[in-house]
C-alpha cells in the first residue's frame, strides 16, 4: 500500500527515508513491467509540463531561451527515459559467469537488484535534467529516490516538487527543498546511495558525511575542461562547436570548454574567428534573446572579479560578438569575454569559471600541451579539434579526463550508452548507460553448488584424494593459463 501523495517540504527527510525504505522492504522489488510503468509516468508528467518548466527556468535564471531549455534539459531527459525503457529487460538479466575447473558442476551468476532509496543531489545549472536524468535512472533500477535540488532555482524546484507530488506517492519518489543546512542534512542520511551533482567544494563534504553512514557514493562535480586547437585547424566547425560549448546556458555548463589552448601561430586568426563566431550565433548580442544570463549577482560578481583579477595582472581583455544594446537592459548578463595571456597565478586560471569567458594559452606543441594538462587537476572532459589522428591518440592515451570529445563540445554527455562521470577532482563513478543503471543497483554474485562437488574433496582429512583432486585442479589450470581460486 502506498502513503498519499502529500506536500513534502516540512516532512523531516530523516523520516521519509525511513517511509521509503520500510516501503522497499515491504513490497517486492519492482518488475521489468512496473519499472517501465513508472518510467512511463515520468515520461508523461515531464511532456505535460514542458512549457512550465522553461518558464520557471528562465525566470530563476534572470533569462533562458526556451529553445536552450528544450535542447539541453527536455531532450536529454526523454532521450534518457526512452534509452532505459528500451535497454532495461536486458540490464536486468541475471549474467552468467565462468565457473572454474573444481566447481564444473556449479553454476554462477550475477543478479541485479535495487540498492533501496537513493538520495540525488541537484545543482542549479541544469536544474530539471540534473534531477530528471538521475531519477530516472534510480527508478529503472527498481530503487526509490529522494531528491534535493538546488536553492538557487526556486521556481523549478517547486515545480519539480509539484510534478512529483502529482505522479508518485512520497514512499516512492520524494522532494526535499531547502539550501545549505537541509543539503548538509540530507547528504548525512544512511541511503543506500547517494549520486551528488554540484562543485568540487561541497562535493568534498557530501562524500564525507556519507562515509559515517558508509553510503556508496557518485559524485558528479566539475572542474577546468581545456579544448585542444591543432594546428591550424580553426575552421568554421571548430569555432562553431567551441562557441557552442562556452556559450550556451552563459556558459554555465559543468563540461563547457574552460579554457583554449591554441597554436602559438593561430592565436591571433582564433580570437578573430572567435568573435565573428559568436557575432554570427548571437546576432542581437548578450540581450539578445539566445542568451543566457548569470544566475544570481554573487554568481555574477564572482565571474566579473575573475576578469578583473586577471586583467591586473597583465592579461589582455578582449569582449567578442555584438556588444550589448543597451547595458542594465537585462540583469546579469555579461559579453562573451576573451582573456588571452592569463598566468597560471591567476585565478580565473585557478577556479572553475562556469561563465562566457575564455582564457585563450598558447602552446609550441602538443609534448607541452600533455605536459600542462597533467600537470593540473584531472579534468571532467578534455576536448580536441584535429585531424590529426597520430596527436589525437597521444592525447587521449596520455591525458586522463572524466570523458573526451574529439572535433565536437559537449556532446558526449548526450550519448545514451556512454558512461559520464568524472575521475578525481573532477568526480567518482559514473551514471548514463549501462553504468547508471549499475551504479543504483547491485551486483550480488550467486554460486549454486552442483551435484559433482570437488572442492569437498580438498577437506581435511587429507590423504590420496586430496593429491589427486590437486593434481586434477593444478594440472587443468595451468593448461588453462589461471588459477581459479
Ligand atoms: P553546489 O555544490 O554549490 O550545490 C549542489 C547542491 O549541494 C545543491 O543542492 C546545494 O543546495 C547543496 N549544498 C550546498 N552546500 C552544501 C553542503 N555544505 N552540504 C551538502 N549539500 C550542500 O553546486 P552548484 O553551484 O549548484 O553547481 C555548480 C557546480 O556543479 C559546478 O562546479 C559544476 O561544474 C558542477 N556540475 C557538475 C555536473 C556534472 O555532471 N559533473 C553537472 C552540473 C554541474
């Protein structure tokens, strides 16, 4: 039986998880049919409700086109729903496993069961796909979710609350709205797992809080994703996908290209393509309707004293495409901006950007451009622009990034099958295909023994069955190249 729908926000999370997880217990784990059910639901409720969501979008964001919303959050999320509704009967299939030589007669496998409730985290940036994407992903894997998303879109997590308070009772799927403190609250919860999206920062003390309660954890955090420019390679595509990348939402895009690293021969063709690119995307200039602006004055002081910092110490400011037609006309917005020659002391070389600045370094080659990408924190993506397939590999092979994008920005987190995640600083583990779903699941190995059981050969006491058995065990291995253990 389920709880009635309810309003959440003043229920105490501690007591909806245990709701949640006597739920789960309770009732058998969710079917291959009912999972899909439920996806359904999701499904329905999110295209019920597309014109809402990118009202509430733009009006937490200050402005936000509705198209933007429609192709980075909408799309992504019925392309994730859609992807797991199709793949879950094979996801959920018991997957047999080699049985070594002494256990012929046994049989192995590995099952996929749900963890319980899982806890999402959401930041403000993507606010709906960041929270649709993982709760889809939890509810395919038969698992009950409870959601904090961010208190900088207040407007969208109320709606989220109301979509989901509409479509699924709160013993199944439960909103917990708050800032700060009930973020600190939520992430000291024992779930069962805990998938935290946000900064590196927080990510730090969410990761912290679950290991009291040992709950295993995926952080999606962020961090400076260089893109690579070959040689020479700065045509209309490349400039076209790095404006892409660094401009779209603001450039408030957790795997936006951070900064450029260009040809020392190129830079000054690339900071005229740049801006007759982003004067070509955005005709009417950051008023225009196309663009997005900063989510809040802290967001935006921090990204203009990034600029600032810079610009003191010595680097040269550039703004790109169409100035503004008339400053204050909307709040927050703030011109594509280049900054070329910033020295790594400098801090917009430092934080995370998450704004339409460019920092734009110069390279001789590519030994050095490796050399300067290890020598930092590991990036969440790492973007090339080449045909060059010999420098393009060396990159790959000796860099290493949560994910990589070669002659496109950004569109490897829309790849369904691809895991995305990243990999220290930058994040750990990874959701999307087959690893979301595994991620929120796990995996119980199962041996049944057989009729033929050798292994009770090897058992004190010991005597001419047991040399034989090893001889068989020893003999037979070797022949195999292993040893079963
Ligand atoms: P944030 O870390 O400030 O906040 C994320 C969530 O954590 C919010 O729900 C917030 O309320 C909560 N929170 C804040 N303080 C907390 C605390 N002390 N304890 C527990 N929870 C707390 O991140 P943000 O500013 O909302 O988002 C921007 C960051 O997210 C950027 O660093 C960006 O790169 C990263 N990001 C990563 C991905 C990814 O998929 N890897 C996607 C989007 C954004």
């Amino acid at each position: 039986m389920s709880i009635p729908t309810e309003p959440i926000p003043n229920i105490d999370a501690a007591e909806l998880l245990g709701r949640q997880r006597s739920a789960f217990l309770r009732e058998e784990p969710p079917n291959l049919a009912q999972r899909k059910a439920r996806l359904a639901r999701l499904r329905a409720v999110v295209l019920a409700n597309r014109e809402q969501v990118k009202e509430a979008i733009s009006a937490d964001f200050g402005h936000r086109s509705h198209h933007e919303t429609d192709i980075m959050e909408l799309v992504g999320v019925i392309q994730s729903i859609d992807y797991l509704t199709r793949n879950l009967g094979r996801f959920m299939k018991p997957e047999r496993r080699h049985v070594g030589v002494l256990y012929r007669s046994g049989r192995a496998w590995v099952e996929y069961q749900p963890k319980g409730v899982v806890g999402v985290m959401a930041p403000w940036n993507y606010p709906f796909s960041l929270t649709f994407i993982p709760l889809a992903t939890a509810l395919a894997a038969g698992n009950r979710v409870m959601l904090k998303p961010s208190e900088l879109t207040p407007r969208t997590s109320e709606l989220i609350r109301r979509m989901l308070a509409e479509t699924f009772p709160a013993d199944e799927v439960a909103i917990v709205l708050g800032g700060r403190e009930v973020g600190a609250a939520f992430s000291s919860l024992p779930f069962d797992h805990l998938l935290f999206t946000g900064s590196t920062q927080v990510g730090r003390k969410v990761m912290k809080a679950a290991s009291d309660n040992l709950v295993p954890v995926t952080l999606e955090l962020g961090g400076k994703s260089p893109v690579i420019v070959a040689r020479g390679h700065l045509d209309e595509r490349t400039m076209s996908s790095i404006v892409f990348g660094k401009l779209s939402n603001g450039g408030q895009t957790c795997v936006a290209p951070d900064y450029a690293l260009i040809h020392e021969g190129d830079l000054e063709a690339f900071l005229t393509r740049f801006d007759a690119t982003v004067a070509r995307t955005y005709p009417e200039g950051p008023t225009g309707a196309d663009y997005t602006s900063i989510v809040s004055d802290t967001h935006y002081d921090r990204l203009v004293g990034l600029v600032e910092d810079a610009r003191r110490r010595g680097a040269r400011v550039v703004e790109a495409g169409v100035a503004p037609e008339s400053a204050g006309h909307r709040p927050r917005t703030l011109a594509p901006t280049l900054v070329i020659g910033a020295g790594d002391e400098s801090a917009i070389m430092q934080e995370e950007i998450f704004g339409p600045i460019l920092p734009v370094r110069t390279y001789r080659n590519m030994e050095e451009v490796i050399d300067y990408v290890n020598a930092r924190p590991r990036p969440l993506a790492l973007y090339y622009f080449g045909n060059e397939d010999n420098e393009c590999e060396m990159l790959l092979t000796r860099t290493t990034s949560g994910n990589a994008g070669v002659n496109n920005t950004l569109m490897h987190v829309a790849q369904d099958d691809l895991p995305f995640g990243g990999i220290g600083p930058s994040g750990m583990g990874a959701y999307h295909g087959v690893e979301g779903f595994r991620a929120m699941s796990h995996a119980k190995g199962v041996f049944v023994q057989g009729r033929w059981n050798l292994p009770r050969l090897l058992r004190a006491p010991f005597g001419r069955l047991v040399d034989l058995a090893l001889t068989v065990a020893l003999g037979a291995s070797r022949k195999s190249g292993h040893v079963d253990q």
